[in-house]
C-alpha cells in the first residue's frame, strides 16, 4: 500500500468505478507517469486541494 501522498488530496485524482481503483485524470508525460506509478510523485505541478469547502469561505 501506497504511502499518503499529495496525490490523495488533489482534486485531480478521482475514483473510477469502471476500473475500480483511484487515478490520476491529469495526461501525465511518460516521466511523470512513472513517478506517480511509483509513489515518489512528491512535487507534482498540477495539484491542487480538493477542498470542497472553499466555494462556501468565498460566500460569505
């Protein structure tokens, strides 16, 4: 099992009920795909928090 990552806050890497498991809805090139493979996809420019609160902060 895959150590807890940027990966699993982003909002970006969503489950797929027609694989069943997470994955990352970003195209990847070939390096950084096999970074992301292998859990050390530590510094990933697309991320971004799913934070599904923050369209709430920004009513008030």
């Amino acid at each position: 099992m895959r150590g807890r990552s940027n990966c699993d806050t982003c909002v970006h890497y969503i489950y797929d009920d027609e694989l069943g498991y997470y994955v990352c809805e970003v195209n990847l090139d070939e390096d950084e795909m096999v970074k992301f493979m292998q859990g050390t996809f530590d510094d990933c420019h697309y991320y971004r928090l799913d934070d599904e609160y923050g369209i709430v902060r920004k009513q008030n």
